[in-house]
C-alpha cells in the first residue's frame, strides 16, 4: 500500500507543480486533494507532505482560513510520526528529518498569521521552529538537501524581523534580517552585514538558494523604508530584483513584487519614468500569474494611479484608482484604506471637495475596521475631513457643514484625550473646536436677525 501510495503521490506532486507553474493554483490544489481523498493512511509521511504542499498553495491563493487549518493539521501528523519514531528508535537520520520537515511547516504556518495580521501567533511558530531546529543534532546537518536547518533558521529569522518590524519594534527587526543574512551567506559578508553596507554584499557564496537571500533583502528594504533611509531601501531592493531576475522566469510573481517595491521608492524620489516602467512591470506579471482581481495586481494598480497623482494626471489617477477599488474583495484592509486616500486627494487636489469628502468618510470607516476606531490615523483624518468641511459655503458666504465640521472635530479630539496624548495637534483641535462654536452662535444669531426682519416685513 505504501508502494502505491507513494507512486500516486509522485504523480499528484508533479501536477499540482506543472499547474503551479502555470499559475493555475486551483488545478495545482484539486490536484493533491485528489490524492488525499485517495490515500488511506490518515497518519503516515505521505499525508503530512501532500498536507504541507496543500497549505502553501491555499496561501498562495490567500484562502488564509483554509491554509491555516490544513497546517495545522499536518504539524499534528508530523508530532504523531515523531512520537512513533522516537518510540520506534529509528535511525537517527529518519528522526532528524522528520523534525526539520515540521520545523519547514511552522516557517509556512508563520507566514500565513503574517498575512492574517496576527503578528504574535506568527512570532510563536518561528519560535516554535528554532526550538525544532535546536533539537537536531549538528552532526546531521550537513546531510540534508535544499531543506536545510540552515536554511529554515534563516527563513524563521526574517519571519521574526517581519513581525517585530510590523510592530514597529525596528532596531530588534533589523538584528533578525542581519542574523538572516549572515546565515545565509556566510562569514564573508559579517563587516558588510554589520555596517549595512548593501551594495558591497556578494551573493556568491551563499549557502541557502539565492531566492532566500532575495526575499531577506526585500524584507529589510521595507525596513529601512519604514525608518526613511530610501537610499539604503532602494539598494536592498534592487538587489534582490537583479537576484530574482538572474533565477527566475521574467515573469515570476517574485520579480513582480520586486518591480513594485522598486518603483514605490523611484515615486519617493521623483524618479517617475523608473517608477513607471517599475509598476507597469509588476502589473503585467501579476495580471498575467495570478488575474486582474488579485490583491498584488491592485496594489500595483495603485503604484501606478499614485504616479499620475504625483505628476498631476489627476483625472488618469482617479480612474486608475477606481479600477483597484474594483477589484473587490481583493481590495481589503489597508490596501483599501490607501487607496480611498488617494482618490479623496485626488478630488481635494482638483477642488471637487463634496466628492472628497464621501471618500475620506469612506477610509475612515476603512481604518476603524483595519486598525481601531481610536487610532491615531483616524483621529488626523477626522482633523482634516473637519478642515475641508469648513471650506463649504454658499452664495452669501454662511457656512455650510458647521455641524458636521464639530462632530468631526469633537471625535478626533477624543481620541487623542482617551490616548492621553498630549500632541500638538490636540491642542489644534481644540482651538478648532472653540472657533467652530463661536460661528456656530454667530450664525444663529444671523438667522435670529434675518427671521425678525422677515417677520417685520
């Protein structure tokens, strides 16, 4: 039956990668689905890497849910077998790998809470795999193929850097990418690596595959974007855009995430022909392997509608943007937060400010969902919605949205006091909110006046 069972899974694995490669995620999954419904061992090495493969690919296709319930289920096939491993007294070559495979599956598993946005479970399955790796012994190590403990303890180190990054913990980031790279490359690069000297890095004697180093590099670009060096950003990107370039098909979806971090930061610096010909690359290779309604291929839509905005082309950028707001329900959290932004700015830029408005009220619904309905970054939209608000008046000049303009106001500024945030900006709001009531009573006291003249006459 094992015989069978393993004939089968050579033949399912070999689909599902021929669909992969041609992007067709769903083929690549019915495919292993189908030998799972086949196999008749519930527990055995078989399932557990069918299971593996499986949750990747659901990933992949951002079907979160169900990639992470499959993962979980197979760690829970890899314990069995190491339990009976252990109770077995196996070779010790069958007990390391085993580890090291499930050591690979919380890599996976960490990466899918990375893209749930549950950073602290994430944080728990990189542990969980340095704890795994730890337990190989070194004498082992060496015998491995492209799956080594080397190479899952980098890929942990940067999953760790991506978590403590996302929570704004960046000197502790950036020691887990440093410690990423020396392990992958080597103790040549430890001067390079220490001094963040980029572009000085050689690649050429790395010992994990170079699509690892590329995703590290990309990973602390985003970093140094995070903490304004633009110029060290861009040289982490553009290396691993040229990595990526020298081993992949020019259409792979990993040159496609490259081109877009690559030409967000030639928009920062006003490089706008780079930045064009960036985007318009990542689009074409995301529409091609994963679809026009894709969250990667809007996001890239959207580098390129706020290209026309910054050159602008507010009328093109606009369009662009309602063409990624279109492409729901890709467009969530705060994918969509950015991109009603950008169309609210767009409108503001060309004074169409009631259409302005609709869509700042819509990113701040966006926000409350995404992050809090008390975040900062709410409380400033408010601050600014208020401010537009003001700019409403009629033909004998009397404003217009003045209730509006308060409740707004009043909302910031209680999300600032509720903070207990002593900004500077509060201080504005308040003074804000003390002129709007003083127009408010003057305005009343207008219309008192012109309805005892009115009723005079």
């Amino acid at each position: 039956q094992h015989q069978g069972d393993s004939e089968d899974l050579h033949h399912f694995l070999h689909a599902a990668s021929k669909y992969e490669a041609e992007s067709d995620l769903d083929a690549a999954i019915s495919s292993l689905e189908e030998f799972l419904n086949k196999s008749t061992f519930a527990c055995d090495h078989f399932r557990a890497t069918t299971l593996h493969k499986l949750g990747i690919l659901q990933w992949k296709s951002g079907r979160y849910f169900f990639s992470e319930h499959i993962l979980l289920d197979c760690i829970h096939v890899y314990e069995c077998l190491i339990d009976e491993d252990n109770q077995a007294m196996h070779e010790p070559e069958v007990y390391s790998q085993l580890v090291l495979e499930t050591a690979h599956v919380f890599v996976s598993m960490g990466r899918v809470y990375l893209s749930k946005g549950e950073g602290d479970a994430a944080m728990r399955c990189y542990n969980e795999c340095v704890q795994y790796l730890s337990s190989i012994p070194k004498s082992r190590c060496a015998d491995f193929g492209t799956i080594t403990p080397a190479r899952m303890f980098g890929q942990a180190c940067v999953g760790a850097g991506r978590v403590l990054a996302s929570q704004g913990k960046l000197k502790s980031s950036l020691k887990r990418y440093k410690r990423a790279l020396k392990n992958q490359l080597g103790p040549a690069v430890e001067a390079a690596v220490a001094n963040e000297d980029i572009s000085s890095l050689s690649v050429h004697e790395a010992n994990v595959p170079l699509n690892d180093v590329a995703e590290t590099l990309s990973h602390l670009g985003r970093l140094y974007e995070q903490r304004n060096d633009v110029t060290r950003a861009l040289e982490c990107h553009a290396k691993a855009l040229s990595i990526y370039k020298s081993q992949l098909d020019l259409h792979s979806v990993d040159i496609g995430y490259a081109s877009n971090n690559v030409g967000q930061l030639y928009l920062r610096l006003g490089r706008f022909v780079d930045a064009e010909e960036a985007f318009k690359t990542a689009h074409q290779v995301f529409s091609l392997r994963l679809g026009t309604n894709h969250r990667n291929t809007a996001d890239a839509l959207l580098g390129i509608g706020q290209l026309y905005a910054s050159q602008g082309r507010h009328k093109k950028a606009i369009t662009t943007f309602k063409r990624v707001l279109r492409a729901e329900p890709a467009v969530f959290g705060q994918l969509l937060a950015v991109t009603l932004h950008s169309v609210a700015c767009s409108y503001e830029a060309t004074l169409q400010l009631e259409k302005a408005l609709k869509y700042y009220q819509k990113e701040a619904s966006a926000i409350s969902t995404t992050l809090t309905p008390c975040h900062f970054s709410r409380a400033q939209l408010l601050h600014h919605m208020s401010c537009i608000a003001m700019q409403a008046v009629d033909s004998k000049g009397e404003y217009l949205l003045l209730d509006q303009s308060l409740t707004w106001l009043e909302e910031a500024a209680d999300i600032y006091e509720e903070k207990a945030f002593n900004h500077e900006e509060l201080i504005h709001i308040r003074s804000s909110i003390e002129e709007t009531r003083k127009r408010m009573r003057r305005k009343a006291q207008r219309e008192l006046v012109r309805g005892n003249v009115d009723r005079g006459h």
